[in-house]
C-alpha cells in the first residue's frame, strides 16, 4: 500500500512539474533577469519600465531589448491564458502599449488589401 502511495504522490509531482514550466520560464529566464512582482504590479507603466530595463541591463538577450521586454510580456500573458481576469489583462495589454512608447515605436498595421473598383462595362468586350 506504502508503495502505490510514492507512486501516485511522483505522477502528481510530475503532473504539477509540466503543467508550471511556463512559471518557471518567467522566474528564471536565461535572456532577462526580471524584478520580483513584474508582472503584479498594478501600473501598465511601471512594469513596462521594469521590463524595459531588465531588457537594457541584460547581456545575455538575443535580440535588441524592445523585442526581448516585449516578448516576455507577451509571453507571460499567452501562458496566463483564462486565468487572467479582464481588468488584469486590459493591465498587461496597456503595458504592451507603454512599451511602445518608451521604444517610439508605433503599433503593427495589418495589412489590407484594396480592392479596386471596376466599372460595369470595364470588363466587357
């Protein structure tokens, strides 16, 4: 009996283990070392900042320090997924926009395309 115990008490370690590998992307990544509460706290502007400096100060990122902040921010929120209430993702996306900011860069355009009017009688022969 002792050992169906271990056993189920490793399967759920390990259930627990693989589910959380994102928490552990966000405590310790290799490319930024992020400030404890980044992603608590309750100013959009605040944890771009944090985000943006942790991003400057690294030596270890790929990729210029706007990508690498905004990247772990949007990590952070597509791994939160459902768990996230509205007002705390309406938070994390107004930080997205701060960074923006503080990087002077301006939000993707999606492209559309133009659909050129045609005449009626255009295509007739």
């Amino acid at each position: 009996m002792t050992a169906n115990r271990s056993t189920a008490k490793k399967a759920a370690v390990r259930t627990t283990t693989r589910r959380r590998w994102s928490k552990g992307v966000t405590e310790h990544s290799n490319a930024l070392d992020l400030d404890r509460g980044v992603f608590a706290q309750k100013s959009p502007r605040a944890i771009a900042l944090s985000l943006r400096r942790s991003a400057q100060r690294s030596t270890r990122r790929k990729s210029d320090p706007y990508r690498s902040a905004m990247s772990m921010l949007t990590f952070y929120i597509n791994r939160a997924g459902k768990n996230l209430s509205r007002s705390r993702r309406a938070t994390l996306e107004s930080a997205k926009k701060e960074l923006r900011e503080l990087a002077h860069r301006a939000p993707k355009k999606i492209a559309t395309r133009k659909l050129k009017k045609h005449s009626s009688t255009a295509h007739r022969s």
